[in-house]
C-alpha cells in the first residue's frame, strides 16, 4: 500500500536531471493571482465605488521593456464587481505606489496632489535661479527672514514652557488649604458673634419681662385642666374606659336589667272584684297588708315580675 503523503521520493541510480525537457513558455503569460485593491477607485462604466482591501483574483503580467533601477513593473487586471468591467493598474517603485491605468478613476489623492506640487514649485525655482542671480539673492532674504519668524516662535515656545515648568503645585496646594482654614475660621468667628448678639437679646426680654411682672398686680389664671376640652374623654382613667366598654357590650348582646321605673309600666295588677261581705274585712287585712308584705314585694324586682306572670294567667284564663 502506498504512503499518502509521499515525502520521499524514489530516484533510480541512472536518474540524470539535463535529460528533463524544459517548457519554453512566453515571456508575456499572465498569472491568477489574490489581491487586495490597494487604494480607493471608481468605475468609470458604471460609477461602482471600490474601496482599499477589496479582494479580487487578479490577473498578473510583467510589462516589457519597462524597469526601474533593475526591479520590473507589474500589471494586474481585475474585474468590477457590479458591471464586470476591466480594470487595471500596475506598480510604480519609484513613488513606492500604485499607478491607475485604464477603467477606473482613483479618488482621495490629495496628499499626492500636494506631493507632486511641491516638487513642481521646487523644480520651477531652480530654473530661475539659474538664469537670475537677483533671484537668487531675493530668495535668500525670504529664506532669512522665514528662519528668523521661526526662531522667534521657538523662543515663544520655550518661554512659555519655562513658566509651566517653574510652577510649584505643592505651593499652590498650601496656599489653597490656609485660604479654605482662614475662611473657615472667619465663618466661626461671626457664628460666635451672632450667637452673643442672640443671647443678649433674649436676657434683654427676660428682664422687661420681670419687670412688668412685678409692677403688674398677679391675677388669677383658669385652671386648664378644669376647662372640658373635645379630647378630654383621651386622658381618662384606662381602668375605668375598659369598665364602661364591658358594661355597653353586655348591655348590648343580654339586654339592660330591669328597674323599678321600667317595668312599673310593663306590669299589670289582678283587679279584684268588690265583695260587699268582706269590705270590713278586706279594709282592716287592706291596712295590715300595706303596711306588711306589699310594700316590700312591690319595691323588689322579683316580686314585679311574679305579678306579671300571674297577670298573663289571668288573661289567658
């Protein structure tokens, strides 16, 4: 069985590597290659916009006869992702950048559009100061005065940096904390005062107070507590609120007891027919009578009530 990952390879003794037939391929092939788009571009058929990073497979082929310094320049063709339109660029070592050649319009340049101006301008000043020596002398006063501006904000600078730098914050925090104590101490001192004032004058009313006391003859004050007042039933004695409670629900639940004035109405006396034969005799047991049991049987309760019951028979009767 034969290995999966085959490391070593087998070579017979009479192997001989110049015998191999090399391909000649051309000069101009193109290679796929993975790329990233190395700035931000537009479209020009179709307006897609195409931002720096995008991953593209890229079509990879070296431009003849053009070099830089020895190092060859390559070109790579890619795709737009909306109208698949061809796009390329190729490489520029000389700026260490990117070069847009057909398809598209690069944007955000303007850090090379500054580049390249500066060197216009240098490149023009130059020229001039070949052919006019005048030129040359004006050139170098503005040079001379452009240096002494700087170095006179240089200076700004630096002095401005020395006092920053000759600030003392420990100071500054001592002279702070003494400021906060002497404010402190000053707030207390005039509580201090107000508090004297305050006192004098209350002594000074208690004085005038005395005195028209004195001059003025006593007079006799109500007695508070003999005034009836609506909260007064609040100060009573406990013991007796809680007497008086049990007797309401008692009165409530079994009924209030029976008194001589409430049942007097209540009880009906047996009349008694007049008998002719026993006047005489009915006055003289009439006398002893009142003056015996009646009265203590109609003064007591019991003796009311067993009237009423025999009232009732009679009318039953």
């Amino acid at each position: 069985m034969s290995e999966r990952k085959v490391l070593n390879k087998y070579y017979p003794p009479d192997f001989d590597p110049a015998k191999i037939p090399k391909l000649k391929l051309p000069k101009d092939r193109q290679y796929v290659v993975r790329l990233m788009a190395p700035f931000n571009m537009r479209c020009k058929t179709c307006g897609e916009y195409i931002y720096k990073g995008k991953k593209f497979n890229a079509r990879k082929e070296t431009v003849q006869n053009e070099t830089y310094l020895g190092l060859p320049i390559f070109r790579f063709y890619i795709k737009c992702p909306r109208c698949l339109a061809e796009i390329t660029f190729r490489t520029d070592p000389q700026n260490t950048d990117y070069t847009m050649e057909h398809g598209a319009t690069r944007n955000f340049q303007a850090e090379k559009f500054l580049e390249e101006e500066e060197k216009r301008m240098q490149k023009e000043r130059e020229e001039e100061e070949l052919n006019n020596p005048m030129k040359v002398l004006e050139n170098r006063t503005k040079d001379s005065k452009l240096e002494m501006e700087v170095l006179e904000n240089l200076q700004e600078l630096k002095e401005l940096n020395q006092r920053q730098a000759n600030v003392d914050f420990e100071a500054m925090l001592k002279q702070h904390k003494e400021l906060e104590e002497e404010q402190r101490r000053k707030e207390q001192e005039e509580d201090e005062q107000e508090m004297k004032a305050m006192l004098k004058q209350a002594q000074k009313r208690q004085l005038l107070e005395d005195s028209d006391s004195e001059e003025e003859p006593t007079k006799p004050r109500p007695n508070p507590v003999a005034q009836t007042k609506p909260t007064a039933i609040l100060q009573e004695d406990p013991q007796r609120q809680n007497k008086k409670l049990r007797m309401e629900s008692w009165e409530w639940s079994v009924g209030k007891l029976s008194t001589k004035a409430q049942l007097a109405g209540l009880v009906a006396r047996r009349k008694q027919k007049p008998d002719p034969a026993l006047d005489n005799g009915m006055e003289t047991r009439g006398t002893t009578a009142s003056t015996g049991s009646l009265p203590a049987a109609a003064t007591s309760s019991l003796g009311l009530l067993g009237a009423y019951s025999d009232s009732e028979d009679s009318g039953s009767n």
